[in-house]
C-alpha cells in the first residue's frame, strides 16, 4: 500500500509501521475505536498474522467488525483477529505471544460519548504490559490527542514514563506538525533495542 504521510497523522504513524511488519507478523490495536487501524494492521499482516485489538466500549467492537466484514475480513474473526471488548491494561489475560507492533490512538472515540477516553493509570499500565510482550526490534507507536478534558494530564504522564525508559533498551521518537494544527496531535515512537539483562532479570518490562 502507498501512503501519502503528510496528509494525517495516522498516515505518518501508518507509512513509519508498514516498514515494521508483514505477513505473519503479531500486532495489536491497543484503541480500537472506529476499526482503522485494526484495518490497517489486518491489510499488513493477514493472512499468516495475528491481529489483537481492544476497546472498553461496545459500539467500537460494533464498530470495527462492521468494517473488517465490509473488506471481507469475516473468515479471519475469532481465528487470526481478535477484537477483544476489555481494557488494553489486561492484555495479558489475552495474549500470549511475543508481539511485533502495538498501536495506540490515546483520546475520546469521534462522534461517540466524549467522556470516555484513555487514562493516565490505564495507560502506563498497558505500555508497562505491552514493553513486556515487544520483540527486540519490535515497536510501539502512540498518537496523543490531548485538547480534551483530561487530555493534558495523560499527555504529562505519558511524556514522564518514556522519560525515564531505559535509552539503552529502547529508542525514542516524538513528532508532531505545530505548523498546521492548533494543538496538534502528537507521535511517538518506541523501538525495542534489546531485552533486559537476564543475570539481573527480577521481572518487569
Ligand atoms: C481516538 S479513539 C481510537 C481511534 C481508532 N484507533 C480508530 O482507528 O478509529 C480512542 C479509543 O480508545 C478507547 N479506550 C478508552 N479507554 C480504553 C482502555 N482502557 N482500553 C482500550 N481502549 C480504550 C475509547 O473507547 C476510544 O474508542
């Protein structure tokens, strides 16, 4: 697939994973919302792939199986593509393999109940989860909308947790286009460079 980057953030996001996965490969929407990026990631990687996407809120699972379906998706459901109506902090109830890629969308879900949207605590706890479940060489890739309620409170947490992220362990990216957006949308990036040193393993990420 060609991407045009510049046209949105989820394109710029979209063009950077399309170089990290294929066929085969273990990824996850940690945000499901609408089902775009479970689309993306079901159009990279199926069929040999695995596809985990999670959401707390029904009408996104409503939501993204409608869409799957209309790109004839429906032999993958239940089978390579999960879509999983539970927080992204209990990915471990529900994934059990190591993973190439996560995908998080932080926010409200468009024209859905703006009150819900992505937490600080939920947030950290997934990612704390997901740098455990990463491949070396794997990555994570987060866009933060923050001009909400509540926005700015996760966006500080969030910026604190990578702060303090071992750089020897991962690499960082941060983005964004101030020069078109008012608060714009923000881009990170995380690469896992290698995992932690065995000899001094006591758990954790
Ligand atoms: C910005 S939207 C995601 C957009 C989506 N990626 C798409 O392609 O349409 C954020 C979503 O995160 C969901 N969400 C909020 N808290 C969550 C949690 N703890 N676990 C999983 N999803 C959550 C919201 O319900 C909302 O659908």
């Amino acid at each position: 697939m060609s991407i045009n980057p510049l046209i949105h953030n989820t394109n710029i996001t979209k063009a950077l994973l399309e170089q990290k996965i294929k066929n085969g490969s273990v990824v996850v929407d940690a945000t499901m919302g609408n089902g775009n990026d479970t689309l993306f990631l079901c159009q990279q990687v199926l069929p040999k792939g695995k596809v985990y996407a999670f959401d707390v809120q029904e009408v996104a699972v409503k939501n993204t199986l409608k869409l799957l379906k209309e790109h004839q998706f429906d032999s993958d459901l239940g089978s390579n593509i999960h879509c999983i109506k539970d927080s992204h902090e209990n990915f471990d109830q529900y994934i059990f393999q190591p993973v190439d890629l996560f995908m998080y969308n932080l926010g409200y879900l468009p024209g859905s109940d703006q009150s819900i949207i992505t937490s600080p605590e939920s947030t950290i706890k997934s990612l704390e989860m997901a740098l455990s479940l990463l491949k070396v060489g794997g990555m994570i890739s987060i866009i933060i909308y923050y001009a909400h309620p509540g926005g700015n409170l996760e966006k500080q947490a969030l910026e604190y947790f990578l702060e303090v992220l071992s750089k020897k362990r991962f690499k960082i990216f941060k983005g964004s286009m101030p020069y078109n957006d008012h608060c714009p949308p923000i881009i990170y990036m995380i690469e896992k460079l290698r995992q932690k040193n065995t000899k001094q393993y006591k758990g954790g990420f």
